[in-house]
C-alpha cells in the first residue's frame, strides 16, 4: 500500500506540472494584460512601460513562463496586483473557509445520500422510494445557484420578514458583531452561518449519491450470497446492513474521488452568492481583475486538492474491499 | 391473404392488429386530424392528434397579427417561427393521415433490429416519455417564441409604472426592473439555453468519441498521450477552467459554445475507450483488417457504430449539464450579455431584488429545472433501453 500510494504521488507530479503549463499559458494566450488595468490617459505612456517591466510583462512569454515555474516550485507565489498581498497570505485566509464549507458538505452528502439511497433500495417499488427517487432527480437537475438563492429567500429574507422563529443569516461568515459575543455565541454565530451554504452544497449533491446507491443496493441484493444469509436465518436488518450495505458501498466510494470537482465548482457559486471569503470567491474576483499570479496560485490549489481527493478515494477503495490488491 | 405465423406473431407481440379504418374515419381525418382515429376506436392517440392540431391552429389564429405582420416585413426569427407553424401543422396533419391508412394492414415483419428494440422499450418507460414530451415542447416554444410571446422580451417599458410588478392577469410572470415582461423574456430564452445546450454537446461528443476511439484502437503511447490528457482536464473544476476562459476571451455566444464543447469531452473519451479496447480484439474487427480495409474506414465503420449506444446516453444527460453550466456561466455576468434574454442572466438580475420581487429570479430558474430535468429523464430511459449494462 505505501509503494502504490508513493507511485500515485509520483505520477500526479506530470499531471500538476501539466495543469499548471495550461493555465499559464491559457491567461498569456488572452488579449491584454494586468497593465491593462491601470489604463487610463492620465497615465503616460512610459509610465505604463515602467510598471510592465516592474510586473515582468515585457519580457518574452517563455522566459516569464520558466521563471514562474521556478519561482512557484520554490515555495515563491509572488504578490497578488490586485490586492497588492502575498499571494501564499491570502490563499492562506481562504483555504480554510473553503475546506470547512465542502468538507461538512461532503460528509453530509454522503451521510444523506447513502441513508436516503438504502432506504430506497429496501422499500423498492413503494410510493416512498417513487417520491424519493422524482425528489432526488428534481434536485440533480437543479442548478446549485438556484438554489442558493431560493434557500436565501425563504429562510433568510422571508423567514425575516414573516418573523419565523428562525431566521438564518443570508451572508458571510460571521456577524458584524462577532468579536463582542462570547464563545458560547460566536460557535452559534457561525453554525448558523454555516447552514445555508452547507445545504446548498448537501441537497445538490446528495441527490446523486442517493441515484447511485439505490442502484448499487439493488444490484447487491440480487446477489446469490444475500440468498444464502436469508436462508440461514439472519434477520432482514442483518442481512442489509451486515451483508448488503457493506458490499454496496464499495463503489460508492469511488463516487468520492469524482465529486471533488463538482464540489469545488459548487462552492464557487455557494461562495459568491453567500459572500463566504474562500478560494472560490478569491479565484472568480481574480480572474476578472486580471490577477495572474493569483489566478495561477488559486487553480494550481484546486487541483492539487482534487488530486488528494482521487488518491484518497483510491486508498479507501482498497481499505474496503479487500479483493483489491495495488501493488 | 396468407400471414406467415411468425409474422402475426410479431404483429401480436407489438399490442396487436388494429381494425382497418372506415372511409368516414379517412374522410374525417382529412378535415380534423386526429377526428379519425377517434371513430376507428383509437381515442388515445386519436386525442392527442387532435389536442396537438387545435393548438397549432389555436396558436396560428392568436398570432394572426403577427404573422400577418411577418409577411410586411418581419425578422429571420419571424419567418423561422412561421416556417415552424407551418411545418408543424403539416407534420401532424401527414402523420395522422399515414398512421390512419396503416391501420389494419399486416405488421412489418422485419426482424428487429438494436434500434427497434430499444425504441419499444422506451416507448414503454412513460417516465422518459413524458422527458421527451417536455423536450418536443420546450424546442417548440424556442422557435415559435415571437408567435407566444406576448410582448417584447427587450423593449423597456415606462419603469415608473410596469417595473417589478408582481404576478397577476396582465404579466403573468410578472415584470422585472426595467418593465419587461418576465414570461416573454423566458420564451425567448429558450432560445439560447437549447441551442448551446445542443451544439455544444454535439462538440464535445464528437470530439470525446474520436478521441476516444483513436485511443483505445490504436493503444500504446496514442492511449497514453490521450488519457494523460483526459485526466489534466478532468484535475480542474471545470466551471474554474470555463471561467478562466470566458472572462479573458470576451464573452460571446460562439467562445461560450466553443469552451462548452472543448471542455466535456474526457467523460465520452473514457467510456467510448474501455468499449473500444475490448471491441478492437473482437472477430469482426480482425476480419476487416484481414480484409484489407484501412485504419480509418474500420474505425468510423466497423468500432465507431458499435459504442454509439453509450454515447447517445452521454450525450443527452450532457445537454442538462451544459444547460446548467451556461445558465451559470450567465449568472457570472460572463455568458449572453443583457439585454438579450437568458435564463442565467435572468436568475442573476432579479438578486438585486430578491426579497421585493422575487419572481424575477425564481420562475426562470424553475424552468431550468424543469428543462433538465426533461433531459435527465429522457436520458434514464435511453440507458435503460439501450444499454442495460449502464444502468446504476
């Protein structure tokens, strides 16, 4: 196992080289540049030359390319043009935002999504599992912008004006009174913070996990060993737990490595539309404020972190089903 | 006449003979399509005939001005919408006919084939019937928009008195900031929506499929290259990618299709690429290299056909998807720019105003919903039909 997962970092050394090559190359192919931004005829013309020599602009496309390789590889991520801070500071604020929001989201996804696709597989056939099963597409069809902004609506800004006894914050992380609450309410404070973008993520996304499990359950229960645990007399909640569920949830696992993205792409409209300071809200204000080397630090980050989560699912995969065997 | 029994057989398997149609029955449907199949006994379909035909007359009689207005003077879209009322109205009217006549004749008794097989079972799923249904409907009200619609998706209207009224008789949906009509401005929409959502699948399929086939056909360092690339594209979220594009390349409808397209492709490379590398060592394949035939040709003849079933699949749940994506991208400000209507730069205009006027953001939403939903239905179904193997 330690060889295999040695191997597997190994070979994701090419693939980040790679995203990172794209990248650069995407954002120096594109018409203008970050000087671009300063541009107004109140700035002359050699002054706007000073500041592309200063940002390094002037220089050919392959030499900016390998001193950026360089640099980044060194543990150098340069300053952001745009907020005029080191990029590693402040991809260092909203890594954790970030990694907070999907990682409660994925556990939950997958929490809700397994339970809700079992119970399904069980009770094939029942009205349950058809009202389940059109809810479940319904939420899968369903854009995750959408959705936020309606979750926003009801239980934040009417939930608000109707006076419901509970009525959620509609944005950002904290309140505007945070530092004067005491420990017990900042936790509070930011639990309840946490619920509306947590849920945007959560109901997008368990939908699809809920599809496959149901699918896998089904398959497993059809299997001859499951007639064999019947028919030596295990109880019915033995045999789906014990013998059922475990089997099913093997490929389930797989679904971990490949919702990493989607979750990543979900929490950049979660992010926007909740005002929540993460790498999605970081790296979509960069890319129009033409702020390469944040651009470039940002995306080389989320696929790094994609990366891990593969790997991840991978390892897990072999842990659960003993069959599978990397050497 | 003689009916070979295995003919009558096939006949009884496809829900039977039906009795042939009396010459009122024909002489009726000439007049009212639809009337026909209700007086030879067939009222179901016979209802729909006639539901789909009154409605398009319906339709041709409420937007009479308008397509009188069409002729002194109207716009492409204007003259598209009318060529599709007409082909429409057409269509309905041969079927019927065609279909009344081919009552009480003897049933094909061709063999069947992948596709027949897989037709009847979908026909069967009324689930991904009622998607296709939607589908049909959905394609419909994009190119027929300017006959529906009942005022100017684009024109503003005086603001102090038409801005942000709520639903009632006179906008149905209600109005956004600027008094525009919010139900027009759907119609409209759907314009956008389906067709990038179509062209921009029908890329990346394209391109995933060849890539993938070259792939796995050819293997070695071709395999390697292709898949070290497919697994670069699939490292990055791909709404990142998507906007990292769109927002340095200047939003428009063509780089919008384009990106689309070029980015979806490594989910049809990999599935068409494990069904490539155990078909190219079938008997089949090693016949027509035996034959001589080139690389090429047994490519696009011989292997391409065969994964087509798993592709279709992809293709159709991938339109939802690119739907989705470009009703994002437009949200982001970075797809169809105002004031052009889009479903996603509709959901974005009305968050300015979400508590006081929600209806701006809510309904078009609910028709991307509706949209995709349709398309996953429709796509379920085809994989059940066609494909049981990829049934999850």
């Amino acid at each position: 196992m330690g060889a295999y997962v040695l191997r597997r970092l190994l070979g994701a050394i090419p693939l980040l080289l790679g995203v990172a090559t794209l990248i650069f190359f995407i954002l120096n192919l594109a018409p203008g540049d970050p000087a671009s931004l300063y541009l107004n005829p109140n700035i002359p013309a050699d002054v706007l030359a000073q500041l592309r020599t200063n940002l390094g602009l002037d220089q050919p496309v392959y030499i900016r390319y390998l001193k950026w390789m360089v640099a980044f590889f060194t543990g150098d991520w340069g300053y952001s043009f745009a907020h005029s801070r080191p990029v590693a500071d402040i991809l260092l604020e909203a890594l954790p935002n970030t990694l907070m929001l999907t990682g409660v989201a994925l556990v939950l996804v997958f929490f809700f999504g397994v339970i809700i696709g079992v119970y399904q597989a069980v009770r094939q056939h029942t009205v349950t599992d058809g009202a389940l099963s059109v809810a479940s597409l319904f939420f899968y069809s369903m854009p995750s912008f959408w959705l936020a902004l309606m979750l926003m609506l009801v239980f934040a800004l009417k939930a608000h004006e109707w006076g419901w006894p509970i009525a959620l914050p509609p944005t950002g992380i904290t309140s505007v009174d945070y530092d004067f609450m005491s420990a017990g309410e900042q936790l509070r404070d930011r639990l309840a913070h946490l619920v509306l973008p947590v849920a945007t993520l959560t109901l997008a996304l368990a939908a699809g996990v809920a599809r496959y499990t149901r699918g896998q359950m089904l398959e497993v229960v059809r299997q001859d060993y499951i007639r064999t645990a019947r028919a030596k007399g295990l109880s019915g909640r033995t045999v789906i737990m014990k013998h059922g569920l475990r089997n099913s949830l093997i490929p389930v696992i797989t679904l971990l490595g490949l919702y990493i993205p989607f979750l990543f792409s979900g929490a950049v409209f979660v992010e926007m539309i909740f005002a929540w300071p993460g790498m999605g809200r970081v790296i979509v204000e960069a890319i129009f404020q033409r702020d390469y080397p944040l651009v470039m630090a940002t995306s080389f980050l989320f696929a790094v972190m994609v990366v891990i989560g593969n790997l991840l699912a991978d390892v897990l995969y072999a842990v659960a089903d003993p069959r599978i065997r990397y050497d | 006449m003689t009916e070979r029994p295995e003919a009558s057989g096939l006949a009884r398997a496809r829900g039977g003979r039906r009795e042939e149609a009396s010459g009122l029955a024909r002489a009726l449907t000439l007049v009212l399509p639809g009337a026909g199949h209700m007086a030879a006994g067939a009222a179901v379909r016979g209802g729909w005939l006639l539901f789909g035909w009154l409605t398009l007359v319906a339709l041709a009689v409420v937007a009479r001005g308008r397509i009188a207005a069409t002729f002194s003077g109207g716009t492409m879209e204007d003259w598209v919408a009318l060529a599709t009322l007409v082909a429409m109205l057409v269509l309905v009217w041969v079927w019927a006919l065609r279909d009344l006549l081919a009552m009480g004749r003897p049933a094909d008794d061709r063999g069947d084939s992948q596709w027949s097989i897989a037709s009847r079972r979908l026909r069967g799923n009324g689930l991904a019937m009622t998607g296709l249904g939607l589908v049909v409907v959905f394609y419909l009200i994009a190119l027929l928009a300017p006959f529906l619609a009942p005022y100017d998706p684009i024109a503003q209207q005086d603001i102090a008195t038409t801005g942000y009224l709520p639903p009632g008789a006179d906008y149905w949906l209600g109005t956004d900031q600027f008094g525009r009509d919010v139900l027009s401005r759907i119609l409209y929409g759907a314009r956008i929506s389906l067709a990038i959502g179509f062209v921009a699948t029908a890329i990346s399929v394209t391109l995933g499929t060849l890539l993938g086939a070259l792939a796995g056909y050819f293997g070695g360092k071709v395999d390697t290259a292709v898949m070290r690339f497919t697994d670069m594209v699939l490292a990055f979220p791909r709404l990142v990618l998507l906007i990292l594009i769109v927002a340095l390349f200047s939003p428009g409808i063509a780089v919008i299709i384009l990106v689309l397209g070029l980015t979806q492709w490594p989910g049809t490379t990999r599935i068409v690429r494990g069904d490539v590398l155990s078909l190219r060592e079938r008997e089949f394949v090693q016949a027509a290299r035996a034959l001589g035939l080139g690389r090429a040709r047994i490519i696009l003849r011989h292997i391409v056909p065969n994964v087509l079933a798993p592709v279709i699949v992809t293709a159709t749940l991938g339109i939802g998807n690119t739907i989705v994506l470009e009703a994002g991208l437009s949200f982001l400000g970075l797809g169809i720019q105002a004031p052009t209507p889009s479903w996603g730069n509709m959901v974005a205009a009305g968050r300015d105003n979400l508590l006081g006027a929600w209806w701006v953001t809510t309904f078009p939403g609910l028709v991307i919903v509706l949209v995709v939903l349709a398309f996953n239905l429709v796509g379920d179904g085809l994989r059940d039909a066609l494909d049981p193997r990829l049934r999850s």
